[in-house]
C-alpha cells in the first residue's frame, strides 16, 4: 500500500502542479500510510510473539 500512495503522490505531484497545497497534502498522507505500515507491523509481531510464548507454556507443561 505504502509503494501504491508513493507512485501515486508523485504522478500528481508532476500532473498537477499548479495546486499550491497539493504537495503538502500528499507528504501528509505519505506519512499516514508509513506510519499505519509501522504499527501493523508491530502489531504483527507482538501477535506472533504472544503465539510463540503460548506455545512454550504448553511445552513446558508437558
């Protein structure tokens, strides 16, 4: 998604010059999807961590 937004802000970017603010808008959206990439992420891995320490409790039981 986050390569999508990037070819998308620069093809606007270039058809679109004449919009004063455009520039400024698309940086913030830019931001907006990097930053949702980064929490997915995080939340990826907090999930997978949680299954791993589950599956070490069961381990460790038996």
């Amino acid at each position: 998604m986050l390569k999508f937004i990037e070819l998308e802000r620069d093809r606007l970017t270039q058809e679109l010059p004449e919009i004063l603010h455009l520039r400024s808008i698309l940086w913030n959206i830019t931001r907006i999807t990097d930053n949702g990439a980064g929490i997915a992420l995080i939340a990826i891995n907090n999930a997978l961590e949680k299954k791993q320490n589950m599956l070490k409790r069961q381990d460790n039981e038996f």
